[in-house]
C-alpha cells in the first residue's frame, strides 16, 4: 500500500481481484478459507485507508476462484463479516460468465466504486453484443456515477482504441432528441445505378445508402406504396460505417422513387432517431394507415424497455410527428411483481400486424417471451395487449418469432407465427407454428391452444403446445438438423403458408461453441409449405447457407426471403453456389424458382464476381407488378458494428410457372 501510495492520487481506488490469492486451497476446509479471505480483506482496506487510499472488493467467476463469484455474493461476504462500508467493482465480463442479471447490478449500484466493461467474450466495446447500454443504464439508475474502465482483449490497439471508446460513449450517453432530418445521401451521391453482375438484365440496381443495416425479426422492415411507386425501407447507421462517428445509431428510413430509380434524387434518407444505438435490431417496422399516413414503431436492442414509435403528419413519408413511447415497466404493480415475471430486462424486435380491425405489435419483452401491444387507431396509440408464449429461461433469451398475415393482399382474419423455444447457440431448438384468429392462439390443425389478451400473472402456453414445422435431429437432405433457426415467413392469397428456416448439418459442437473460433458449422437453408386446409408441413431441403458470419454467431448466416407475391420463388445470400455447390468467396445472391413443389429449383444469381459480401435481402410486398429487393453488402464484424451500403433493385415481375 505504501508504494501504491506514492503514485496514486489521493482517495484512488486499489482492486482486490486476485483469483488465486482468494481461491480454498486444496485440502482446506471451505469456510476457514473463507475466514482467512476476510481478514485478509479487512488488513487490505485498513492499510489502504491509512494512506488515503481505498480498497474495493472485485467479484470473479468460477472459472477463475471458488470465492466471491457474483456482486450479490460480495455483498453478501463484506455484510457477514462486518465490511459493509466496503464498495465492490461491477465488472460485465464477470457478470456474463455468472449469468447475473441486471436487475442485481441496479439494486446494488450504490456499493459499486468502480466499473470494467468489455463486449462479447471479453472484445473491445462495439465488437460483440453484450448489453452494454443495459448494464451502464443498470448502473446509472443505481445511483452510480463514477468511471467506466474497458478492461477486455486487444487485438491491435491502436487501430481498435477510437472505436472502442466511441462504442463506450455511445452505451453510456444520452441520444440526442428525436428530429426527422434529411442526411446528405438525400443529394444526388444517393440512388446511383450499380453493376452488381455481370449477366445481361432487365433490372436497375441503385445504392440507396453508405451506411445501413437490419436484423430480420422486425416487420415490415419494408413496404411498397403501389400508387406512387414509393419504397419506404428501414435501417440502421453503425458507427463502424461510413461516417459512423456522426451517424453511428441514427434510425434511418430510406424513401425511394422507385420509378425513376438510379437518377440523382430518386432516394432520400430521413432519419427517425438519431444515435439512438449503434445495433441493427433497432430497425422499425412500417405500417400504411388507412388515412395514407405512415406509422414506423422501434426499440433498443434490450438496452431500456421503451416501445417508440412516430407518424407521419401527412401521406408524405418524409415528414414525421413527435417521437412517442410504452414504458413496458408501468405495467407492473410493484419492482417485485416486475423481477418475479421477469420484465425490465429490456425489450426488442417489433412486428405490426392487423387482426380484425385492430393493430397488434409483437414485441420480444416480459420475460424475453413474445407480448404484444395493440392499438384502436391505426398506430396512433398503443397498449398493453397480452402475453403470447412463455417458456422457462435458458440462456441468453426465449423464442425467436416471425410473423405473417395477409394484411399485405387485403386479408386480415388471422396473423401467424413461426417460433423456436430459445436461442440455437443455448439449445437444439426446433421451429413451431401457430396462428391468431377468433380471440385464440390455435394449432396449424386448427385446435385452440388458449385464449389471448392474456395479463401479466397468466399462465401462457410455451412453443412445443404448437405445431412442429423442423424438428431437432429430424433428417432432411441426407443430413441431420438441429439448433434451427426461423428465417422468413409469408401467407398468400390462396392461405397457403411458406417458411425459409436455417438450421445446423450433422452438428456435433452442439452448445459447446467457443464463441473464438472460426472453425466452420454447416448450415442449410430449408423450404417449408402448409397449403390450405393441411395441418401437416412439407419441408424440403433447399441449399446450403454455408459456415457462420461471426465466430461469436455461431447461427448467423447470410439469411433469405420469400417472395410475397410467389410462394414458389424466393431469394438466398450464401458462400455456395446453389446451382453446382461451388465455394464462393463471399456471399452473394440467387434467385430461386420452383416448379414442382420444392423438389428441384432453378437458380439465378443476382450478385455475381462480388468484392465483399452481400447480406440478408428483403424482398418488399406492396407492388404486385413488379419485384422489389433490397439487401446491404460490406463488412459485418457484429450487429453492432458494421460497414455496409444498402442497395435496392427493382425488375418487372417474372410470370409464375
């Protein structure tokens, strides 16, 4: 302490965060080791306080001690042995491998002296997606208002430094206050017409954005407004892009003259939000009311537990009302009603669906479960709707759902679902289906499993109650299939149901991972299709998906969509040719077109001889005449850090077979 003392400044902190120091040595009894810790803890924070300075207790996970593991632990320790006046370090890279929650971290923020942060395992801030505006935002409602040190891995610190601070700042900052503001790619730089192959075609391709990017279990990420030949499309700045320090989070929504796309002007880039987090997940869903306005609703990614959304004051998708947002955390009675059923964990994903007249919007909150919010006016206002499923938590989050109605072709009397138990990195999960209608959740057979609109404290169903779409471990294409994943999902005129899943290939890492390897899994795309009248899906093997994007995404592909005009033609993003199985160097896109019920396609690419990847299309309802896709092509490092330009490209529409 003594020469601690002599280069610290006055009142600086010492950490006690030795592992070894603290761990029961082999042959000692547990609880005397524990005495000794404390004693040893006491001598440190007398001495430290003898030379004005402070000690301050670090909890570590298992992996590194068997003593003081958690925050409530140390808390806990220094109360039992009469150190109450001790604070204790909040680190997330420990609080991550110890699964604490949040909620603990807020309810002991005022004993916290000092705070490390790290992204996901243990990388620079803005290169992973732990939740690091959750945890400072935990913290800073605590009551803690001291500093936030980044102790994680550096790979090249000079070069990853500026970026990891920024992404800091970024978690810990106050966005700025919502404006609908016109970026500079609204001048002629945006729009341009691109070559994206080299194949004679009919189809005009434009880059619409330097920077933007999306998650894909937001709905309608995008819409046509068929009268106007207006493309509304919905993305997110990163500040790992093009101009990210300016316009890193910024909640963009591109508006695109699709009839005289390619011409300086035909693309506009209003933006919703500004910074209001650099992570793709916070792309909004759009809704066209009845009245011509648009609605757009958006979250943070589980960072704070707001449902925002803002209307468009006329039938002009440029000009926009306030920003407004449902608190999901008033719903509950009291914080001990709200941490028993699992909220104020943050919220995510929204998807607009109407049902019998009234706008529902599914988002991933209580729990990390499926609840929706609706509304009685078209999206001016919202409320709390229901809990859908729930299910025990494992790992990370509970289901990942995709919706679909025939909203889109005039039809409104049943909104369906495609849903996996929980995360596939955390469990061999499988794919189930289910649909709204008549006041119930019912099986694709049509079974009721239970009534909706269900409140806080009721028992909701979980996704096994539904009807299994893929199984875990059931074989399709000579390979076995697990840790699926639902990708897209679209209902057509007829009623017909086609969903595009991904799920891993004769697997055998299972939830052993390690998050730092890039050793490839093999991931497949399949094709399913329910027709009318069936209870029983038909699924086909499609093409392979190629290894994960991310080694810390060991499920993250290059993804796909369906075509929601012809359930027999889709579009892929894959590093493997579908026509010949040849390996390409990044991923590009085909077309897929099926004659004979999915037992064979034609493939057709769309991006050929590619310098960077070209990432999750979105093939855009609205326009029954001609064929709307949009897709973002760059560098992804995580959802959060990107650098990626969006483009769109439009073509008549291909007669069906």
């Amino acid at each position: 302490m003594t020469a601690a003392a002599r280069r610290a400044r006055p009142g600086a902190t010492i950490v006690l965060g030795s592992g070894a120091a603290r761990s029961t040595p082999e042959g000692v009894d547990p609880a005397a080791a524990r005495a000794q810790l404390a004693r040893s803890v006491r001598l440190a924070r007398d001495l430290a306080a003898e030379h004005g300075l402070e000690a301050i207790l670090e909890p570590l996970h298992r992996g590194e001690t068997d003593q003081i593991n958690s925050i409530a632990e140390a808390i806990a320790f220094l109360d039992e042995h009469d150190l109450g006046d001790m604070r204790v370090v909040a680190d997330l890279f420990h609080i991550m491998a110890e699964q604490e929650s949040l909620e603990v971290v807020r309810e002991h923020a005022g004993r916290v002296a000092h705070a490390h942060i790290a992204d996901t395992d243990r990388r620079p801030p803005g290169q992973g997606d732990w939740p690091l505006r959750a945890f400072l935002a935990s913290l800073r409602e605590g009551g803690y208002r001291g500093a936030v040190s980044i102790e994680c891995h550096w790979q090249d610190l000079a070069a990853e430094a500026a970026g990891a601070l920024a992404a800091l700042r970024e978690a810990d900052g106050i966005p700025a206050a919502p404006t609908t503001r016109e970026t500079p790619e609204s001048q002629a730089a945006a729009g341009e017409l691109v070559t994206v192959s080299p194949a004679p075609t009919t189809a005009r391709t434009a880059l619409i954005s330097h920077n933007g990017g999306w998650c894909w279990f937001q709905d309608e990420r995008a819409l046509v407004d068929a009268a106007t030949g207006t493309l509304l499309l919905g993305a997110v700045a990163s500040t790992g892009g093009a101009d990210g320090e300016r316009r890193g989070g910024d909640v963009n929504l591109h508006v695109v003259d699709l009839d005289r796309l390619g011409e300086p002007g035909s693309a506009r880039t209003v933006v919703l939000h500004e910074s209001l987090e650099s992570d793709d997940h916070d792309n909004p869903a759009l809704w066209r009311r009845a009245d011509g306005r648009w609605v757009a609703v958006y979250s943070r990614h589980k960072s704070d537990d707001l449902t925002r959304w803002r209307v468009s004051e006329t039938a002009d998708p440029t000009v926009w009302g306030e920003e407004r947002a449902l608190d999901w955390t008033t719903l509950f009675e009291s914080p001990e009603q709200m941490r028993t059923l699992g909220g104020g964990r943050g919220v995510t994903y929204q998807n607009v669906h109407r049902l019998d007249g009234v706008l529902h919007c599914f988002v991933r909150a209580i729990n990390d479960d499926p609840c929706y919010l609706v509304s009685h006016d078209d999206g001016e206002t919202w409320e709390f709707g229901g809990r859908l499923l729930t299910r025990a938590k494992v790992g990370y989050v509970n289901g990942y759902a995709r919706y679909a109605s025939g909203t889109h072709l005039g039809a409104e009397d049943r909104i369906d679902l495609v849903i996996t138990e929980h995360h596939p990195r955390d469990y061999a999960t499988s794919i189930w289906h289910g649909y709204l209608a008549g006041g119930r959740l019912h099986r694709a057979d049509g079974t009721a499993v239970g009534e909706l609109g269900r409140g806080l404290a009721q028992t909701a169903p979980r996704a096994e109650d539904l009807t299994c779409v893929l199984a875990s471990g059931s074989t399709w294409g000579g390979a076995t299939m697990t840790h699926a994943w639902t990708t897209d999902l679209r209902r057509f005129a007829d009623g017909t149901l086609v969903a595009l899943m991904t799920a891993r290939a004769d697997d055998t890492l299972g939830t052993d991972t390690s998050r730092r390897e890039t050793a490839p899994i093999d991931h497949r795309f399949l094709w399913a299709v329910l027709a009318p009248g069936q209870s029983e899906w038909q699924v086909r093997h499609l093409a392979h998906a190629g290894p994960q994007l991310l080694a810390h995404e060991e499920d993250y592909t290059g993804l796909g969509t369906i075509d929601p005009s012809d359930p027999d033609s889709l579009w892929i993003s894959t590093v493997v040719d579908p026509r010949d199985g040849t390996a390409l160097s990044v991923h590009e896109i085909f077309h897929g077109r099926t004659r004979d019920a999915g037992s064979s396609w034609t493939w057709t690419p769309v991006t050929e001889g590619s310098a960077v990847s070209n990432f999750r299309p979105i093939a855009v309802p609205g326009d029954p005449e001609r064929e709307v896709l949009s897709w973002y092509r760059g560098e992804m490092r995580s959802s959060q850090n990107y650098d990626a330009e969006v483009l769109v490209r439009v073509d008549a529409r291909r007669p069906r077979a």
